[in-house]
C-alpha cells in the first residue's frame, strides 16, 4: 500500500511536539518490550564491557558493590545476564 505525502506549512514548535510524542512512543514501546521478556542472554566480563562501555574496574565495583550479580561464576570467569546488565547500567544504555 503506497502512502501519500502531503506538504503543508507547519511551524517549529508543532514539529517539535510530533518529534516529541514519537519518541515518547518509541520509548515506552522499548520500555514495555523490556519488561515483557527480559533477556536472559549471558555475558562475558569482555562483553559486558564492549556493550554497555563501562571498563573492567567499574563492572568489578558494581559486582563487589552488588549492584550487579553475575549469573554465574567459573573459576575467575563471571558471566552476566543482559537483562541484569542493562539494569545496572540503565543510565548508560539511555545515554
């Protein structure tokens, strides 16, 4: 199904505010898909550091801090749940 598209004058701020109520949408849509199902995929201590871009010492002060619990430990290796990662790095996913 093609879609027309329609020119007509609109001003900056009626653009902002459908700028704004989009991503709005899209936020809580990403919000609400996080809380449906969380991901439960692990993570190695290298992974978690490339994705959420946090270095070894800081995912070792969240881990010792207990803010982040790894799902499992082997020896010297943690593995990490996305899900328990993104948590704990909340503020550098939104970033």
């Amino acid at each position: 199904m093609q879609e027309k598209i329609l020119f007509s004058p609109i001003t900056i701020e009626d653009l902002e505010a459908l700028i704004e109520r989009a991503t709005e949408k899209s936020v809580q849509k990403i919000l609400r898909l996080d809380l449906e199902k969380p991901d439960e995929t692990l993570l190695t201590t290298q992974q978690v550091c490339e994705e959420f871009k946090v270095s070894r010492i800081t995912l070792n002060n969240y881990r010792k801090s207990g803010k982040l619990v790894p799902f499992s430990k082997a020896g010297k290796q943690h593995a990490y749940r996305r899900c328990d990662c993104r948590k704990a790095f909340h503020h550098k996913v939104i970033q």
